[in-house]
C-alpha cells in the first residue's frame, strides 16, 4: 500500500491564539499514541488537504517530524460549516499490531429494483468497524448491489466481503442497505389531494358546528325548554 508523506513542523502557539495560525495557512495538530509523548504539531493547510485526499482516514501516512519518521492514521478532522480544516489528529500506530477502526462502504452498480422502477436504494450505513494491521487496512469495502431486485431486498453486515487479514467488528445482523418502496408522481399527487378533502371537510365540520354570533351554544335549546316547562293556562271564561 502506497503511504503517503506529511512533513510537519512542532508548534507553541496553543489555544485560542492558533486562530492566527489557520490565517496564516497552517492546520494545527497534535501526535499521539501509546508509545509515543503527545507532541503539538502544525502542517501546511495545502499539503495536508492533498494527503487528506488521498489518505482518507484508513491510509498510513509517514510524518515527517524533524529527523522522525512516525507512521500515523488521520483520526479526528474538525472543520466548519465551509469545510475549511480547523484541527486533526495524527494516530502513531505499530505497523505490527492490529488496530480497529471505521472504514467507508461504497455502493458499487445499480439495483435491478431502481432499474426496473419498482424500489428505490436506501443505504443505511456509510461506515464498518474493521481490525487488521495497519498496512492491510483497506480505502473502502465495496458493496455490490445489482442483486436488490424487490422491495425490502437487503444486505446485511454479514454479507460483505472484506479482502484477507480484515476482520469486520460490527454485528453481523445490521442492515447496511435495503430497497425501500417507490413512491410514483401520482401517488404522491392523490395524498396531496386526500389531505387537502380531509382538512376542507374538517374545516366545514367545524364551521356546521360552530355557535350563532351572540348565541351561547345552548341558548336555542333552553329557551325550546322553556316554552315547554310553562305551565297551561285556561282562558278566561
């Protein structure tokens, strides 16, 4: 597996000051890891968006710190609402001892349901949780899914293939993508249309129901009441 190289500098501007870094175009971070003193860092924004891309956060990446070469994974990336790369992490690993991490799902083809226009392909999940040595781990673990045909067709955790020496952690039970019912033009036209009767129909209910403008609502039937309860008189002989 290609590994790629990020050179790095040590940093001392710590806190809320190294806003002033990220205007000056560096990403600020930190090293660390089991045998390893965490270290705060700072890299070109440049150069490590460029390795970013390449490396993701599952490919080996050789850091350069001064006269050290550290092998590293990227973990914990923060950026804002523009993607801009606030802070990340560098994970020092042992290229001889497995570590577990998230590895990304990619879809690959298209379901036989969506080309027959019966379904439509709802992906439950983007991420597995792996274990394998830190060279073997993959970019992705692709996800065939021609083979979905019928609504409710699924593929679960335990029907992925991961290559040798990958191990997939997650529970083999949970559905990573599945085909959902489709829902045509018209469908959505005449639930359209229900909705609009049933709240035209409930409006006039209420409006049936409603009391006479100065009328309290049983005013009408005490005063029939009333009229009935009087006593009959005789007229006067």
């Amino acid at each position: 597996m290609k590994r790629e190289i990020l050179k790095v500098e040590k940093r001392t501007v710590l806190g809320k000051k190294v806003k002033k870094l990220r205007k000056e175009g560096f990403v600020p971070a930190n090293i660390y890891g089991k045998d390893i003193k965490s270290q705060s860092v700072q890299v070109n924004q440049k150069d490590f968006e460029k390795v970013f891309k390449e490396a993701g956060e599952t490919g080996l990446v050789d850091i350069h710190l001064g006269s050290d070469v550290i092998p590293v994974l990227i973990h914990n990336l923060q950026a804002d609402y523009h993607n801009n790369i606030l802070h990340a992490d560098f994970y020092k690993v042992n290229l001889k001892e497995k570590i577990k991490t998230d590895v990304p799902l990619e879809f690959v083809g298209e379901p036989k349901a969506v080309a027959d226009k019966i379904g439509l392909l709802m992906p439950i999940m983007s991420v597995v949780e792996v274990e394998a040595l830190p060279e073997e781990l993959p970019e992705n673990i692709q996800v065939n899914v021609e083979n979905l045909a019928l609504v409710d067709d699924q593929i679960t955790v335990a029907d992925l293939k991961a290559q040798e020496g990958v191990e997939i952690l997650t529970d083999p039970g949970q559905v990573v993508v599945k085909i959902g019912a489709l829902i045509s033009k018209e469908a959505e036209e005449q639930a359209a249309a229900d909705e609009a009767a049933a709240a035209t129909a409930a409006a006039e209910t209420a409006e049936a129901e409603a009391p006479i403008e100065g009328e309290t609502p049983a005013e009408g039937a005490e005063a029939a009441q009333t009229e009935e309860a009087k006593p009959e008189t005789k007229p006067e002989e």
